[in-house]
C-alpha cells in the first residue's frame, strides 16, 4: 500500500486553468472505470482529499497531479492545454485548434488531440496521426466507434478482416471486436475518429 502523503492546503484553485484540472481528472477516473476509494490508494492520497480535488475545494501539488497522471495514463500536459485561458464561454462547446489535448503513445509512434470539448459526453471526437510504420497492436473494448481517413494509408485489421483505407475513405465497428490499425506508408497518417463512450 502506497504511503499517504501529507495534504496540501485547502485553499481553493484560483485560476481558469486550475478550476478544470479536478473535474478532467473526474471524467479520466470515470472512463478508466475507478472509483474515487481506488484512485485514491494508487495515487496515495486519502479519499476526501481527492474528492476535494476532483471539486477544485484544495490545492494540488505538482507532485501529486504526476502521481494521478501515471495512473490515469496522461501527459501532465493534458491538464494544460495550450490556450487553455480562452474564453470560458466556449469551453464545453468548442475547441479552438491552438487548444486541443494531446497525448503520446511512447514507442508506437502514435500521437493523438482530443477534438471533443470533454469527456464527459457520450462520445468522444479524437485525431491520430500514425508516423510511418506505426501499429496500435491488437486490442478491444467497450463501445464502437468509426472513423474517416484524412491523409495517408491506414490499415485496418477487425476480427479476421483486413482492409487498406486511403484518404476519404471512412469505417465503423463494435470496438469489442479485436481491432488493430497500421501505418503502412513512408509518410504520417491522419485519421479522425469517433468513439462511444468515450474510451480516452
């Protein structure tokens, strides 16, 4: 069982910025499906003190925001987006292109930006780019999600079927289908997809 760290002062968050990191941290915790009990003992705080979090009621140290990052399998960028003081009036509704949400997929060669405003929706709107010769290797999970290829070549193999995608060309699928997707060109390849739930 992970040490419990001391808690940090229960001044509330003061900027835009702050306010947003507790409840994104919520919608990660609900999409990786733990409770607030379990997110609590990997990260080694207690409960309340994370629910505090999770409502922008307390500070929270650098420290503590990389442990819940390890976690939840986020860049501590994901919490900050580039431009994230715009307009606040917007931000459940759009997403401005200077301020999307990025994450990498270390050794895949996969990179992705969050195009939905939030995943607390029913589903989420993400772009992949997949550098040359990148393979997201086989998996599945809830849900279903489609999907249309913007620039590049992708392959895409669901269950037994194989298929070559070039640009325009657009799929869908029960994503608890085995799945798997391929870069098979010499230059990056950019899909935008839709999934779910959301399944970040």
């Amino acid at each position: 069982m992970p040490a419990r760290s001391a808690q940090a002062p229960q001044a509330a968050a003061t900027t835009p910025a702050e306010r947003q990191v507790g409840e994104q941290i919520r919608e990660l915790r609900h999409i990786k499906r733990l409770t607030l009990s379990q997110l609590a003992e990997l990260v080694g705080v207690s409960v309340g003190y994370l629910s505090q979090i999770e409502r922008n009621r307390s500070r929270l140290p650098i420290g503590t925001l990389r442990r819940i990052c390890d976690v939840l399998g986020v860049h501590i960028s994901w919490f900050f987006p580039a431009g994230s003081e715009g307009n606040p009036a917007e931000r459940h509704v759009v997403v401005r292109a200077g301020q999307r949400r990025r994450m990498s997929f270390t050794g895949l060669g996969i990179n992705e930006e969050l195009l939905s405003p939030n995943l607390s929706g029913p589903l989420e709107l993400l772009m992949s780019v997949l550098e040359p010769g990148a393979d997201s290797g086989e998996y599945s999970h809830d849900g279903s999600e489609a999907g249309i290829v913007i620039e590049g070549t992708l392959e895409l193999w669901v269950e037994q079927q194989y298929f070559r995608l070039e640009p325009g060309d657009s799929f869908s699928f029960r994503s608890t289908d085995r799945h798997r997707c391929r870069n098979p060109g010499k230059v990056p390849t950019r899909v935008v997809w839709v999934i779910t739930p959301p399944h970040y």
